[in-house]
C-alpha cells in the first residue's frame, strides 16, 4: 500500500463528502459508512461531539461537514490572542471554534489539501462572519506556514489518516513557537490488529487502518521533539462498533470482532514543544 495510493484514497473521499454536503446531502462518517444528517449520528465515533452551545452560531454547512472523532477545541484550553492551526480542517467547524476562541487578536489557521473541502470552509467562514480566519491549500506533512509561528497546533482524527506521521509530528513541532502546545484528537489503538484491517484502503480513509499503537504514537511524538506527553482516551469502541467500520470492506465481521473489541479508542492527545530556555538547559 503506497503513500501515493493512500493519499489519493483519502483525497477522494473528503472530496465527496464536502460535495455531499454543499449539496444538502446526508453525509457519511470519516470512520463508519453510516449516513448522518447532523450532530446527533448514530455512528459511534463522530456522535455528539459538540453541544448545541458550541454549534448554535456556527452555519449548519460546518457541523454538517465534521467528519471528526474528538472535540479538540474544547480541549485545548485556547487563550485569547494565541495563534491556533487545525491540521487537515475539512469543512471548518474547528477553525470557527477556535476562532472565537482566540478573539479578535488570536488567529485560526485551517489547512486542507481537498479543493472542495477549502470552498466549503470558507463559505462557511463567510457565513460566521469571522475576520480571524485564513484557510489554506497544502498537506499536513509539508505545512505552508513559517518555523515558530503557532501557539497551538489542533487536529480531528486526520493525522492517522497520514502515510508518513513522522513528518506531520516533524512539521508540527517545526511550526509551533517554543512552549507551544500539541492538543489532537485521534483514533488510537491498544495492541495488536489484523494485518487485513491494515491494509484496506478503504479503512485508510475511514480513521481505523492507520491508527498508531499507543505507545507508538508516544514514542513518535517523543522523536519529533515533544515533551509532556498524554494519551486521554475518550471513548472506546467495543466489536459490535466496528460493525458498520468493516462494513463492505470484505472483512468477516464474526470472525474480527474479537480482534478488535476495546482496542480502538478515540483519544485526545496532548504534547508540548520545549520552551527555549528548557532546551538551551538541556
């Protein structure tokens, strides 16, 4: 399975949903193939992210287009005037939270490689009336933003979709000022999978194939430079979750859904860049 045949899987169908929904078509999941209408899903990984409290000003087109496994806005404990970028952004509905978050004084960046997913994003931009916000064309292994330039670097269960999570964890302790603050939501795994599961494409584009091992995506993050580093899962998903995961994959359910019960997890995932002065003392 190639970085290219993976990327270009990926690319197609993020494209689609942002059509799907630029056409007020029910959307699918990033990581079941369950069609949803709204926040209120029945698939077990994007359901009930964000409260009413959090989408009420925000265009429906965004929260349609959250194709996210975690609330990473809610999490990241955004201060007003920081300068937050969301790895692979899709509709925008991170970026819009964020934000407001910010203020008037911080900024939200949004970066996405899919055409479609960008027009979305800032038709909604549009929509919210939000000044404070850039989306930008590129691939979250080659960030098209300067070295130490973001306080906060987000994402919603995107960078285990990456074939090369080392360079997304390099280009995101490049693009973070000193003390600056790693704070994802991803879907993680705890122990082993089967190798078939790994190597569906299909699964690539839908969150699970590429998900790191926890202690795996610890010692990746250790390797790029980070410090200060936790894994929080958030929800764990038992067999009968990955039912409409493995669904037209070619998988056996029966046969699977032991391997796999309660060693998928949602998880928010928080990491910290050295401050200058920890560096030079270290």
């Amino acid at each position: 399975m190639s970085e290219q045949n993976i990327h270009e899987v990926v690319k197609k169908k993020y494209g689609e949903a942002a059509l799907r929904v630029m056409q007020s078509e029910p959307k699918g999941s990033c990581c079941g193939s369950k069609a949803a209408t709204g926040i209120a899903q029945s698939d077990p990984i994007t359901r009930e992210l964000y409260d009413a409290t959090q989408t009420a000003e925000l265009p429906g087109e965004a929260v349609l287009a959250s194709l996210g496994c975690g609330n990473p806005t809610a999490l990241a404990e955004l201060s007003p005037g920081e300068t937050v970028l969301d790895l692979g952004s899709g509709g925008g509905i991170d970026v819009l939270l964020s934000a407001r978050r910010v203020g008037p004084g911080g900024k939200a960046y949004g970066l996405d490689m899919t055409d479609e997913m960008l027009a979305l994003a800032r038709e909604n931009q549009r929509k919210a009336g939000l000044a404070n916000v850039e989306f930008l064309k590129g691939e979250i292994e080659n960030v098209p933003l300067p070295d130490r330039s973001v306080d906060v670097v987000i994402s919603n269960c995107v960078i285990n979709l990456s074939a090369d999570k080392d360079k997304v964890l390099r280009e995101a302790f490049r693009v973070l000022r000193p003390g600056g603050r790693f704070a994802v939501s991803d879907v993680v795994v705890r122990g082993e999978i089967p190798p078939e599961i790994r190597r569906s494409l299909e699964l690539w584009a839908g969150c699970v194939a590429g998900a790191l091992e926890e202690q795996e995506y610890r010692a990746k993050l250790k390797a790029a430079g980070f410090v200060d580093i936790e894994i929080e899962p958030t929800r764990i998903y038992r067999a009968e979750d990955a039912r409409e995961l493995l669904a037209g994959s070619g998988i056996d359910f029966n046969a699977a859904a032991p391997m796999v019960d309660g060693k998928f997890m949602s998880a928010f995932i928080k990491a910290r860049k050295p401050s200058a002065t920890a560096r030079r003392n270290g």
